[in-house]
C-alpha cells in the first residue's frame, strides 16, 4: 500500500473516531430512562443549536420516523424508515462488499508476488513489488480507496439513526407482540419475565447470522469460498457478544432496532450475493465455479 492509501486511511479512521465520539453521546439514566433535555418529539426544534450531528441526521431521521407513526404504529414507522435508509445506503454497501470480496479473492496471488519479493529490502525490490500488486489491482479493477471510503460514508447515517430510536420519547411507551419497548429485559428476566429471553436469543441468532451469510451462500451457491481471515471471525462473533449484552440492559426497543437491522443486513447480503458475487466468481474462476455449478444441476 502506497503512502497515499496510508495517509487517506489514517485520515478516514480520525474522521470516523470524530463522528463516532459525536454519534455515540450518552441518551438513556443506568436505568433506562431517557436522560431529560434528550427526547426528540414533533416539538422539538430543528435547529442547529442542537449540534451539527443532530441538525444534519438524527433530527430528520427521528422527525420522519414520527411523522409516518400516526398511520403505522412506531413500530412499523421504525421498519419503514430503516429499510429506507439502508436502500439509500445499499450502493454503497454493494461496491465496498464486491470491492472487499474481490480483494480476498486476489490474496493467494498477493501472497505469491509478496513471497516473490521477501527478504529484498532493496529500493528498486520495492518498487517492483508496488509495480506488480498495483498491476494485479488494475487488472482486477479493484480500487482500494472504495474499500475504506464507501463503508465511511454511510456509517454518520446508522449512527445517527442509532440515535435516533434511543431518543424518540414515544418508543418507550409502545409494546410490540407483548414486549414492553422501554422495559429492559435483563430486569424482566430478573423479575420471572422470561419471554425476553426468546427476545435476546432471537437478537444474537439474527446478529452473528449477518455475520456469517456470506459463506453460508457461497457453500450453497457450490462456489469456492471467499477465505474469511480468523480476525474477522473473531470480530463477526465479539460484536455478536457486545450487541446481546448491551441489549440486556438497554430498553427492548434498541433490541427490537438491532434485529430489523440484522433482518436487513441478511435480505442485503443475499441480494449482493446473487446479483454480484456470484456473478464475480464465475468471472474470476470460471472452469472450475461451472464444474461445480454444472454437477449441482
């Protein structure tokens, strides 16, 4: 990776550490209240006073998510305005995830032109080893700017709609097929309240499934599996673990909220398989992916 590639990285992760330290602001008291002065109704002023996170993307959000509740429910106006904002977002879900499996595609031939060049730390190795792996990139038209940018842009929106569903004051007063939005299920638990157990169980299943889809549909599909590095496994199962813990104890909405996500982001994953990936594989590795394809017909 050249020094510009490194530089644009570095200067992407400081700029996502910033909206994450302004996306992440505390909303709710240890016992799941909203914290007053946070609650966002029909009333509250859309003004900049608010802070530019607020202004730009969690007041709109929360705003059209309480304009559609009066002739949906909040529940179903939450689902609607999520499903909208991931199909917003799905472009640039779709070029980052081809751009990421193309690039784990091409990694045997990267370790091949790496092991070429190991132990050669002369100038002109060097250059020849950038020379050879920007070639390999350019003739596979992987970009890697798109690697790192395109997953940036549209993290400020699910941010923002994180934060938004923890602050509408309405959420926590709706129940949904008996579950209590603003109860937290850990104390229901507690309190012999134990179909909020189904709630979490179904939470973590959801969670660490759009984890694993991917692979789950290339072992389906018959093709070669794109290699998932253990760090990322390990990753895919830790969030899993954060995400079931935080839910214990934060209202049922937020676990509500992560399962529509987790819903979405399995619907998202199939459709970038069998419009995309599918399509890449059979392009990359033809001869042997029909073989495959071919004997499971």
């Amino acid at each position: 990776m050249g020094l510009k590639s490194r530089r644009t990285k570095h200067l992407l992760a400081l700029v996502l550490i910033a909206f994450m330290l302004v996306g992440c602001t505390a909303n709710l008291n240890p016992d799941g209240t909203l914290i007053a002065g946070r609650e966002i109704n029909m009333s509250t002023p859309w003004s900049f006073s608010a802070g530019w996170f607020d202004f730009i993307f969690v007041i709109p959000i929360a705003k059209l998510i309480l304009f559609i509740e009066p002739y949906t429910g909040i529940v179903i106006s939450l689902i609607i305005v999520t499903i909208a904002l991931n199909l917003l977002t799905l472009p640039l879900m779709v070029k980052s995830t081809v751009m990421s499996q193309k690039m784990q595609l091409l990694q045997p031939q990267m370790e091949r032109i790496q092991n070429k060049y190991r132990g050669r730390n002369d100038q002109a190795s060097k250059a020849r080893l950038s020379v050879e792996i920007n070639n390999l990139y350019k003739k596979h038209n992987v970009k890697m700017g798109q690697t790192m940018l395109l997953p940036f842009l549209s993290m400020p929106i699910m941010l923002a709609m994180w934060q938004a569903v923890q602050r509408i004051e309405i959420m926590y007063q709706a129940t949904f097929l008996g579950f209590n939005l603003g109860a937290m299920p850990m104390q229901e638990i507690s309190a012999g309240n134990y179909n909020y157990i189904i709630l979490i169980v179904l939470l973590g299943v959801l969670q660490y499934l759009s984890t694993e889809i991917q692979n789950i549909l290339q072992k389906i599909s018959g093709s070669r599996p794109i290699k998932q590095n253990k760090q990322t496994k390990f990753m895919g199962i830790y969030m899993t673990v954060i995400i079931v813990l935080f839910s214990l104890n934060m209202p049922s909405a937020m676990s509500l909220y992560w399962i529509v996500t987790s819903l979405i982001g399995i619907a998202r994953s199939v459709y970038i398989h069998y419009n995309y990936t599918d399509k890449m594989l059979l392009k990359e590795e033809k001869p042997n992916y029909l073989t495959k394809k071919n004997k499971k017909r």
